[in-house]
C-alpha cells in the first residue's frame, strides 16, 4: 500500500528547512509542504500556553492541505506542544526530540551529553526527561545559546565571531566532561562546521533534524503511508510573513530548491 499525499512539515520560520532537506535525502518520492511561521517568530521567548496554541494553529492548516503525518520541525514547539498536538491530531505527528534523545543515547560513551538549544527548550528539560526516560543514569547538561539563532539568520555561519560565541557557550558543557552534544534548535544544524571547529572533533554532535528524517521514514513504512514509488516529491513553502534573507541563506546552505513562495493567512 501507498499514500500520495503530502507530508506537513512546520517550524517558528526557516529553520525547520534543515528537516525539510533531510526528508527530501532520505525520502525522494515523497512530496512535502513546509509551513513556516514567519510572522510570530522567534517562539523561545513565549510562554508554553502561547506555543501549544500556535503549534495547534499551524498543525490545522496542515491538515486542512491533506497532509497524511505532521513533523514538528522545531524543537521549542516539540517541547511544549507534542502530547496536545498528538491527541488533537487526525494524524501522526513526530518530533525532533525523541529522534534526537534516542540518537544520543547511542552515541554517547560515557553517558554524559549535552543539549543546547533556545531558552524555551533549555527551560522546558524536554531532552532531560526523555533521557532520562531510557536512562535514568544519563547525565545531561544542557545550555540555552539565545545567541546562536540570529547568527544563522545572518548569514553568518562561517564567521569568526559566531566561531568565538560557539566557544562561550560550549566551554562549559566541555569541560563538565560531555562526550555527546545535540544540537537542540533546528537552525543549529546550518552551524555544524563552526560548532565542530571548536570542539576539535572531541565530541560527537547529534544533529535533531537527520534523526528526525529517519523517524519519519521508518513511521511511514509502518503504517503504510509511505509515496509510490513513482512519485517525484515535490517541496511547496508557504509562510506567514515575507522572508527576510534567512529564506536565501537557508537555500543557498541547504541547496534546496522550491518554487515560487506561497503567503499563509494566519487565523
């Protein structure tokens, strides 16, 4: 059995796109719609009630495309919003940090890891709780980078400075001993190379988005939801507000390619 309809896929704005391209590798026949939410980004300075009622807002309109499974491509929302998202859904609806956690308890060799993200998601212990979960022995240490966001959406993602505020926020983390960092915003992935410059290949970087791809290929198959195998996928991109230039630097970092944008009324 197949499905053709599309996957929904949303995040606060344009970083959600690092999922998107993910999905998009790993799974080529399925055609994606990226809702990002452009005119009430960033969402990890807002309360969790405010989030959850986002979250539900954009998961709706996805529904109302036909969407047959909802990927929650941002980590803020994840953390907050997923069990509401999931008893009012029609669909499946995945996170990243699940994806992410289980990753990390892979990964790790000395069972202590570090998760960085917003101030939201730091604030929330999602990472901690789904740990500690699986493990109850894992020690996590975790680190809001506020910072690190509007680098990316600068363009600045090979820079010296966004080099030396990396190096601020994970110096600790470091030299508390972690072996294992997940990388806990869905924009910190456009930050790979800078982040592994200055750990100097000592720890391993769980990347949120790639883990999240491979949970949503294996739901699909399991639940037979998966494109025809003939089908091209295509990537259609609606958002809430005009782009700024973060919409080219995503692009151009992630070489993805995508039509004409499409402007989504919000409620």
């Amino acid at each position: 059995m197949s499905n053709p309809r599309p996957i929904g896929v949303f995040d606060s704005g344009i970083g959600g796109l690092t999922v998107v391209k993910a999905l998009g590798d790993l799974l080529p026949n399925e055609d994606i719609v990226y809702l990002g939410d452009t005119a009430r980004v960033p969402y990890g300075p807002k309360s969790a009630e405010t989030v959850q009622r986002y979250g539900l807002e954009l998961a709706q309109m996805l529904m109302e495309r036909n969407a047959k499974a909802l990927v929650v491509a941002c980590n803020t929302v994840s953390s907050v919003a997923l069990p509401l998202l999931a008893r009012k859904c029609s669909v499946p609806v995945i996170g990243v940090i699940e994806p992410g956690a289980r990753a990390a308890l892979q990964a790790t060799r000395n069972r202590h890891i570090g998760v960085i993200g917003t101030r939201a998601t730091i604030r929330s212990g999602a990472y901690e709780k789904t740990l500690h979960a699986t493990d109850n022995k894992v020690r996590v240490s975790s680190r809001a980078c506020p910072l690190l966001v509007p680098f990316i959406e600068e363009g600045l993602l090979n820079d010296e400075i966004t080099d030396r505020v990396i190096g601020r926020y994970l110096e600790p983390l470091v030299c508390d001993g972690i072996d294992t960092l997940v990388l806990g915003c869905t924009h910190y992935p456009l930050l790979t190379g800078a982040i592994a410059r200055v750990l100097g290949g000592k720890v391993t970087l769980v990347d949120s988005a790639h883990n999240c791809a491979s949970a949503v290929h294996e739901m699909l198959d399991r639940q037979s939801l998966s494109a025809p195998s003939s089908n091209r996928g295509e990537l259609h991109v609606a958002l809430t507000d005009t782009a700024d230039n973060f919409l080219n630097v995503a692009r151009d970092a992630l070489q993805l390619s995508f039509g004409e944008i499409e402007l989504q009324s919000l409620p």
